[in-house]
C-alpha cells in the first residue's frame, strides 16, 4: 500500500537537497533556494510538473514501478534510497547488481559535468543507459532503443548502419572484442541469463557472429584510440577512458581527442551540429 506522507516527505526532502549543479543544471540568477524546483525535478524524471507536485501533495494516482524507476534516477539516488522509494510507493524495489539498470549518483554526477564532451554509461552489455548530448551527436541516440537492439554487440553483428560509424580497418579487431566481451559475461552470468539469451540471438541471425563465436576468444581488448565515421564531420581519432561502477557493472566511457588535433576541431564543430539538432 502506498505511503502518500512518507512519499510526500521523502520526495520533497530529496528535491531540497539537490544543488542545480548536481544535476547538470545552471543555477541562474533569480534563484532564491539552494534546492531544484519542482519543475526541474519533473524535467529530471520526464514527467509533467503537475504529476509531480500532486505526489509532494499527498495526491495523484499511485505512481507505476516505471514511474519510480525514472523519479529515483532523476533525484540521483542510491541504492538504498531507491528502494525505500518503491516501498513508500507499494512496490517491491527490483533486483541489484549485475541486471539493475539504476545508475549510481556518483557516476550521474560525472556525466552531468560533461556537458561538452562524448560520454555514455553502458551496461556490461554494451546498452547505453545515459548520453550526454554530444555522444548523441557522435554516436547517434542509442539510450531510447529497446529489446535486443539495445546492445551494442547486438547491433554490430545485426545492424549495417552501427559498423558506418566506425572505420573499416577496426571491424575485424571489434568484431573479436564483442564476441569475446559477450562470451566472457555470458560464462560468468550462466545459462539462462540475458547475456546467455543475446549469445543464442546472434548464433541464430549472424553468420560474422557464428564466426567469430567459433574461435572462443576471451581477453580482446580494444585499441584505446577509437576511429569513429562521422556522416558529417569524416574521420575522428578519439581517445576512450572508462570509469567502471563495479557494484553495477556498468561504466562511463568518455571520448577525447588530443588537444589542437584535427579530430579535436571536428569534435568542436560537433558542438556546433550537435546544438543544432537539438534545437
């Protein structure tokens, strides 16, 4: 049963602790608390501030699993909150560890000061849970994705358009790392887990996945210099660092370029047609 005073409390509490800052936002001028608004806070969990301003009033519907799933990432919760979250709302909190797709705060509140820079946190099957907008622009918007699709091993073996965005010469280097990334998962996740589940996908659609699978590789690592295509920009040579939340399996990756290169004036005119889009 739903705590409407305890979710009340706890929503507002949340919300008040929160700097603009902490979430990527700018503080602005007029601001007269430290705390986020509560539209900023609906914007934050992609509902509208109506919805969420009845919840810190005691009103409303009974918010839905998914609906706390997005509040609990959008207040950059832990762990521990989240699941006290679901509770107040009546719902059992869902699993942790390797298949909880909450990210923690800590690696939220890295993303969120890469405004200006490629980054993404992906699962340890390649899914993107979270891009800053310029990934978006490099990579194309892989968050909203769902089903299968979602990984990118998946898509590498599957999808034509994911291997255009990279240069032809690393194909055969990534094709051994994503079957051997998968094989290593999918053996220490065991048979009937959802590594074990994309392993049977790819046998049955990919002849390049069979393959590659044939030779049981394990241990192949990818170059740290990544060589995206861009549509629009051509060539980049970027640097990819990660950042790994081993309590979640999941990892940051940001791309770099090497200062006054010529990737890193293709990554600046990036920006440029990055912010455009989005307008």
């Amino acid at each position: 049963m739903i705590d409407r005073t305890g979710l009340a409390e706890f929503l507002r509490r949340r919300r008040e602790s929160l700097l603009p800052e902490d979430v990527g936002l700018p503080r602005g001028q007029r601001r007269r608390t430290d705390g986020l608004r509560r539209e900023e806070v609906a914007a934050l969990c992609h509902m509208s501030t109506d919805y969420y301003a009845r919840l810190e009033r005691e009103r409303g519907p009974r918010p839905s699993e998914r609906m706390i799933a997005s509040m609990a990432q959008g207040l950059h919760l832990s762990l521990d909150e989240r699941d006290h979250l679901y509770r107040l709302a009546g719902h059992n909190p869902p699993a942790r560890g390797t298949v909880s797709e909450h990210i923690s705060p800590g690696l939220l509140r890295v993303l969120d000061r890469l405004g200006d820079t490629p980054a993404e946190i992906i699962t340890e099957l390649g899914e993107t849970l979270r891009q800053t907008p310029m990934c978006v622009a490099l990579t194309g918007e892989t968050a909203s994705l769902t089903g299968p699709a979602r990984s990118i091993v998946f898509r590498w073996f599957t999808d034509p358009a994911t291997r255009h965005r990279y240069a032809p010469e690393d194909h055969p280097l990534l094709s051994r790392v994503f079957a051997s990334g998968l094989r290593e998962v999918a053996t220490l996740r065991g048979p009937g887990s959802r590594a074990a589940h994309l392993v049977d996908l790819l046998l049955a659609r990919s002849e390049a996945f069979r393959t590659a699978w044939d030779e049981h590789e394990v241990g192949v690592r990818p170059h740290e210099v990544k060589h995206f295509v861009h549509p629009e920009v051509g060539g980049l040579e970027l640097n990819c660092q990660a950042l790994v939340d081993p309590d979640q399996s999941h990892a940051l990756l940001v791309y770099t370029a090497i200062p006054g290169s010529e990737s890193h004036e293709k990554l600046r005119l990036l920006s440029v047609i990055g912010a455009q889009a989005l307008r």
